[in-house]
C-alpha cells in the first residue's frame, strides 16, 4: 500500500511571532520552525498502518523553500520511506488554493492508496488544503478523523470523526484523503539511528516544471486570498490591585468596572 503525508513547516508554537516590517507577514528573524502538529499525526497513522500491513511506502510531501528539507528529513527519522520537496521561487505567496494545486499534480505522479494532511496548519489555520486536493483528484474524503481502520482485503477504510455530542463513523472506498486530528494516535520521536538513516533516504527535489505547472499561474499574482495587515494585538493594560478591607474592596471594584472598564 503506497501512503502520501503532505506536510507543512511552521513557526515552533512557542516562537514569539512578530510582524514583518511591512505589516504582509510574520518577521522570520529568530524563529524556530517544525513539523505542523496535526500533519505529524498523519505522519504517524501512515507508519502505523505500513507497520500493521507489513508491506507498503510512506511518502512525505512538502513545499517551500530550502529550509523545508528540514521538516522532510524530521519525517524520513521517524521512518518516512522517502520525501519530496517542492521547491520553486514561483510558489512565494501561493494561497491555500494554488497550493493544493501544487500538490494534486505531484500526487497524481503516483498512484496512492491513502493521502492524509493535517486537519489544520497552526500558522494559518486554514483546514481547507486536504479537501481542495481532494476535490481535485476526485477523491473521497473524511476531515477531522480521530480513529482510522483499513480494511485492506476489501480496499475499504472505516474512519471516527467527532462531531458536536456525538461520533460519526464513515466508511470509504480507498483511494481517499483524510485529515488528521489530535486524538488520532501519538506521534513517535526520531531515535539516532533514524535520524541517522534518514540522511541516506532519498529527498527528491521537483520544481514546477517537473510536475508541468507554469510559474505564472501561482504566487502572490494568483492568490484569491491574501493577507492586507498583520498586527500585533494591543498591550493589555497592567492590572489593580485593590487594597482595604472586603466591603470596601467590593465598592471599589464594582465602580471600577462600571467608570473605567465600562462593564455595565
């Protein structure tokens, strides 16, 4: 059974983002990046499955700039078969939408069996890429999954997804695309021997022309939605501490609400 995880390289959660000078994007400068965390569930449901089947090749794909062979090497350590990177300086400023373009015309270079993405990236929290590509290539989906089971003799998949007070259970033929969520699995850490091995698993790198897209059809010319202004929220102001005894206390702060917050 072949397997695709389409990945994404974001800012660490912990990174103090900024705005860039310009207002269009984040400051770069001093941030650390990694695996987007819902994609390393479908990183890890995908090893899972090649390990229960016995037989089969997991495939991560990514798209950015030179930086992002990290994230693909992070994936061949954890065991990722081999990786493909999209590098091309004509996807800066893709939009969602191009983006999953992009990624249906490398996908459609090989015939897969089950594609996952994350179920939403932390940057951008758009949570569409998977079902655009999906549509695209024809393909059932299920979004959100948070158990999966292969029925591989029927060439079936049963998926968990959670909705509001209940479980939703979903059957699908395979070929599908699943988004992955949290309570999926646990993902795995890179051993050193991984990460060791992952230095001598192939990382293909393709650029637009390989997969037979114009450059001017994507980027920030062709982008349906774009980012007018970034802003940082506004400083909160510091906090009263209100002195005396509780009756006077009380007084004090429910004037407080009402004259200066504006509460009632």
């Amino acid at each position: 059974m072949k397997i695709a995880v389409c990945i994404k390289q974001v800012p660490a959660s912990e990174s103090k983002i900024r705005p860039s000078a310009d207002g269009k994007g984040i400051d770069p400068a001093g941030l650390s990046y990694v695996v987007n965390p819902y994609d390393e569930f479908g990183v890890e449901e995908a090893l899972k499955i090649k390990e229960q089947l016995g037989e089969g090749t997991v495939t991560a794909i990514s798209i950015g700039t030179a930086k992002v062979s990290e994230a693909l090497r992070t994936c061949l350590a954890v065991g990722v078969d081999q990786a493909i990177h999209i590098q091309d300086p004509a996807t800066e400023g893709s939009d969602g939408l191009t983006i999953a373009r992009i990624l249906t015309a490398a996908l459609q270079k090989e015939s897969y069996d089950l594609i996952f993405f994350g179920r939403q990236a932390i940057d951008d929290d758009s949570g569409a890429i998977g079902i655009y590509v999906a549509e695209f290539m024809g393909l059932p989906h299920v979004a959100g999954i948070n158990k999966l089971k292969i029925l591989a003799e029927d060439y079936r998949a049963v998926a968990n997804r959670q909705i509001e007070g209940a479980t939703e259970v979903i059957e699908t033929a395979l070929p599908a695309v699943f988004t992955c969520q949290k309570e999926l699995n646990e993902p795995r850490y890179a051993s050193l021997p991984g990460i060791m091995k992952a230095k001598q698993k192939p990382l293909t790198v393709w650029t637009l022309s390989d997969l037979g897209i114009a450059p001017d059809t994507v980027g920030s010319g062709h982008a349906k939605v774009t980012e007018d202004q970034l802003s940082s929220p506004p400083t909160r102001s510091a906090g009263k501490i209100i002195e005396g005894n509780a009756s006077e206390a009380v007084s004090e702060l429910v004037r407080l609400l009402r004259e200066e917050a504006k509460v009632f």
